[in-house]
C-alpha cells in the first residue's frame, strides 16, 4: 500500500507484471502438460522404473517429515546460525 500511495506507476507496473507472469506460467503449463504431444519419439518414452519411483518417494517422505517436524534440522543448525549473528552483530550478544 505504501508503493501504491508514493510511486502509483511503478507499483501499478510491479503488480500487472506479477499478474501476467503468473498468468504466462499457468498458460505454459496448461500447454506442456496438458497440451497433445507434437514429437513421435516421446511416445516411446518409458515410464519410471521402480528404482525411480522409490528415490521419489523418498525423497517426498523427507519434505514431509521437514515440513511437519523441522526441530531436529534446526536444532543442528541453531550454533551456526548463532555464531553468524555473533559476527554480523558484535555489539549484541549471543542468544542461546
């Protein structure tokens, strides 16, 4: 709003170029998912093996498990990130 209140026409620009990137992307989607398929060799692609299949679903488990549960991953990543506010702050101290 406040974009909108001091540079109306950079800010009314910002938004339109959101709206029709988001409005390209759906497009393109639509087309390369959806649309009929224009090259005889990707016909004969195979599908997924089922070594591909479990790497996927393992790999889908784990974003789950972050999403749900990111304790552990913070946790391990809470002195490091301490240490950098240590540095970029040397005035403040260190919060545990």
């Amino acid at each position: 709003m406040s974009a909108f209140q001091t540079h109306f026409y950079v800010a009314f620009t910002a938004a339109l170029t959101l709206i029709l990137a988001a409005s390209y992307t759906l497009w393109m989607y639509k087309r390369v998912f959806f649309g009929p398929v224009t090259h005889d060799y990707v016909l004969d692609f195979p599908d997924l093996t089922v070594l591909e299949k479990t790497n996927y679903i393992l790999l889908a488990c784990g974003v789950f498990f972050l999403g749900l549960y990111p304790t552990p991953v913070l946790n391990m990543l809470h002195a490091t990130i301490g240490h950098l506010l240590a540095m970029s702050m040397p005035s403040m101290a260190v919060i545990h």
